[in-house]
C-alpha cells in the first residue's frame, strides 16, 4: 500500500504522528492509498521551519521571487497531464475537467509573476517642509492555508503563489481525501528554485487544523469549505490574533427570463449543475424560471441530464464522475428523497445509478427536480452533488427577493436577452459574484473571488488585488532630513502642516 507522507523542510517527510487515513478512489470505491497524519510534534517542527523560512525570504528580492515563480509557473505547465491523472484518481471528476482546474490555478501564477509591479507602494513629496510620506507593504510571515477536496491543485494555487510572492511562508493542509497533488506540488516547488520552508504541506484532521488556528507563530489562515467551519475557523483563530480569509459555502442560483434562449440557457444550466458532479461552490444548484419560461426549460434540461455520459473520469467520452464518498452520496440521496417526499415533482432521477463494471463506486446520477418549494431541504441545504433545484417564480423581482432572502451570496447568474433586465440583476442581487448569460462567473485572475453573507467570513477575497492586501501589511514612514545647524523644529503641539 501506497503511504503518503508530509512535505516539511524541503523533503518528504513520515513525521512522528502514528495514524493514518485511507485514501479512495471515487470511480471504483478501492483504498489506493494510506494518508499519515500529523502529530502535534510535527505541527511545531513544520511551523518553526516556516517562521525561519518567512524571515529570510521576505527579504529576498523581488526580482529573485518573480524568478522563482515563473519556473513554478512553467513546471505545473508542464505537469498538467500528471496532476490531472491525480486529481481524477482522488476526486473523481473528469479529466478535461482536472485539467481546466490547472488552467485556472496556472492563471493565478501568473497574476502572482507581477508582484514588483503590484507590490508598488506610494510617494508624497513636501507634505510639510522638509518632510515626506511614502508607504509600502511587508508579509504578514507564516499563513497556513485550509483546502477543500473539490479543487486539489485550483485552491491551492489560489493561495499559494500569492503568499510566497508576497514574502510568506506557505503551509498547506489538504483536505485527507485529495492528498497526492499537493506533494506533486511541493517537489515543483522545489524544482522551481523555493528555498526549503517557504511551501510545505501538513497533512491530517481536525486537531491539525486547530492547532494551526491557535499556533502563535501561524500569522494567517486562508481557508475554503462550508459555511459551518468557515464561521468556526474565523472565530477561533482571530480570538487568536491572526488575520482570517475564509470562503463558505454556496446556494448558487440562476434565473432564466422568458425571453432567454432556452437552449442556450439549458446547455449552461446542465453542465453547470452537472459538471464535476455539482462539487463546486459555483455550481448552479437552483433554476429560477420565471413565468412562461418554466415548463419548456424543464423540458430541455431534462433532455440534456438524460444525456449526461457519468463514467469513471479517466475515460474519454465521460461528462461526469462520480461524487467524492459514500456519506456524500447518502446525503444527496436523503435529501432528494425528502423533496419527492415532501411534493416536489421528479423529473429526473439519478438515485440509483449503477455504472457497469463500477458497482462499488460513489455514483449519483444526474437530477432534476421541478415545483420545490423554499422550506424543502433540497433547496435550503447545500447538497453539493448533481442536483438541479427548480423554483417558479413570476417575474423578475420576485426571482430577485428569493435570492436575496438566502442566506448565501457566492455566485449567480441571470439568462435574458433584456439589457435592462441584466442591468437590474446585477445592481439589485446580494451576491459577490455575477454571470450574465454566464453561469459560472469564476473572476479572473486580475480580479478578486469572494462571495456576501454566509458565502465569506473575512473583509478579503481570495487570490487577485484583494489577494495582495490580504497577505500583506501597510506601513507608512514620514522623514525628514534636517540639516547641521538649522532649528529642529520640534514642538510639544500635536503635530501639523
């Protein structure tokens, strides 16, 4: 059996902890490997490592980490075959999906390649005679970043490379089910020239992330993952002195006008719905229809779930995987059978999937379920599988108040051909991030990813503009340089101009 240690010091490391976690494949429900997990030795030594590392390679020089990071860049890219290959093995979902994952996080490298140029800091001449006011930004020293299991290389290089071009010291905790690319990862690193301590990975469970939480030389958390941890993380560890950026979870909806192009509009909706098998925190889990719209985009989602190809990932034609574990296929199905049971009209049904020659495998197939109501559990929890909640509405300002009256903020979207209808979407929706005819509105790179209300814990989103502000820390200096045998100009007044 395969073991999976920790990646501490610039080396792959067994660490002191005894007890192990299996890791699964989706697909096929087999153990492939035994995860170790980190005692709370290993926890001290990989923090010590950091806080030596972040005092030295905040003081490298910019040109010196930009270098360091456009050979990281050009290794992941050469490595998106062999992360992907993992990442399917792990997770579940489909390769060209694994690889559109990399795609993003590559862009987040590059984003991260600009640091002098984002770094710049600012210059007041004369603000008072003889005196000047610059400012500049310096590391915050180590941050430990918290991931999810939905997106093993795409979430960690939303944080990674920002923190060590900013002059952080990085240590990563993945989520147990998805551990493999993060020591891909950490030896590309490596490679790359990062000198050993600046990116590091812990392994292990709920006592490992509390002691990063309460750890007094961990300076930042950066975490993604439900909105009941994401309170719990920012609330234990800014009760501890330390800077907190931490994504929730999601109700994603997307409200389709009459005037919509409705095949347009079902495509997006599937494949956003459908696409990783619902497990991303953009996923549009609820159909608004308004009026007219409803009983004929109904029609075509359905024609297009039932057309949905789910497959062990590695294979060529697949459109779907499996989902991540067998409490999260129980969950899903629980919840579905609450909406039947509860009055909600299934029009597509994928609680009994089997997937030949897969039969132990994680699988949900697929599932639509029209006239769900606000009290159902399948529209106020977050399933987090292939699940499409459709909700009637009759105009546009009712599907406006349904939103707003959720309690998450992450994503939504609106298909319409009506400018003015889109323009009063995006000015009246509670919501951080918005597709117009897009169903998925991951930003850019160059823009910030966040989320309003139970969606984020923190005043920062992640990677982007806000990403810099979140990793580092203002200070401004005002000088003056007085010459020999001139009057100091001192004064017991609070100074002034």
């Amino acid at each position: 059996m395969t073991i999976i240690n920790h990646f501490i010091s610039g080396a792959e490391a067994a660490g002191s902890g005894t007890a192990t976690k299996p890791v699964f494949n989706p697909a096929t429900g087999a153990v492939t490997a035994e995860l170790r997990l980190a005692s709370a030795a290993d926890l001290d030594t990989t923090v010590a490592a950091a806080k030596k590392a972040a005092e030295s390679w905040g003081d490298i020089s910019l040109a010196k980490r930009t270098a360091v990071l456009f050979k990281f860049r050009e290794l992941v890219a050469s490595h998106v075959e062999e992360l992907a290959q993992l990442i399917t093995s792990e997770h579940g979902k489909v390769l060209n999906d694994a690889k559109g994952e990399i795609g993003r996080g590559l862009d987040v490298i590059e984003f991260a390649c600009g640091i002098p140029q984002l770094l710049k800091g600012e210059y007041s001449d004369q603000v008072s005679t003889g005196i000047d006011v610059f400012s500049f930004r310096e590391p915050v020293g180590v941050v430990a970043g918290i991931t999810p299991f939905n997106f093993p290389v795409m979430v960690p290089l939303w944080m990674a490379p920002m923190a060590i071009a900013t002059g952080n010291a990085f240590i990563l905790k993945p989520s147990h089910r998805v551990p493999s690319t993060a020591m891909l990862m950490a030896e590309l690193w490596k490679e790359a020239g990062l000198p050993d301590g600046v990116f590091q990975v812990l392994h292990g469970d709920r006592d490992v992330v509390s002691g990063l939480l309460t750890h007094p030389d961990v300076d930042a958390i950066s975490f993604v993952g439900s909105t009941p941890v994401a309170r719990h993380i920012t609330e234990v560890a800014t009760a501890h002195g330390k800077r907190v950026q931490a994504l929730g979870g999601a109700k994603n909806h997307a409200i389709v006008m009459p005037d919509a192009d409705l095949d347009n509009a079902a495509d997006h909706l599937a494949a956003a719905a459908f696409g990783s098998a619902g497990q991303r925190c953009m996923a549009i889990s609820v159909a608004v229809a308004v009026g007219d719209a409803a009983d004929l985009l109904v029609k075509k989602v359905q024609e297009r779930a039932l057309d949905v190809k789910v497959k062990n990932g590695t294979e060529a034609d697949a459109d779907m995987g499996p989902v991540i574990s067998p409490e999260s296929r129980d969950f899903i199905v629980k919840t579905v059978s609450e909406a039947e049971a509860a009055g909600a009209a299934m029009v597509v049904d994928g609680r009994d999937l089997v997937v030949p020659g897969h039969e132990e495998g994680f699988w949900v197939g697929p599932t639509v379920i029209d006239h769900v109501k606000t009290e159902m559990s399948a529209y106020q929890e977050e399933i987090f599988g292939p699940v499409l909640v459709v909700v009637r509405v009759n105009d546009l300002e009712e599907g406006i108040r349904l939103i707003n009256s959720n309690p998450y903020g992450n994503g939504t979207a609106i298909f319409t051909s009506s400018g003015a209808a889109a323009r009063k979407f995006q000015r009246s929706v509670d919501v951080g991030m918005i597709g117009i005819n897009v169903p998925l509105p991951v930003p850019v790179a160059y823009y910030s990813f966040g989320g309003w209300k139970a969606s984020l814990f923190g005043d920062k989103h992640i990677y982007g503009p806000e990403g810099v502000s979140f990793y580092t820390r203002g200070k401004v200096i005002t000088s003056r340089w007085p010459e020999t045998n001139h009057a100091s100009g001192a004064s017991y007044n609070f100074p002034s101009n």
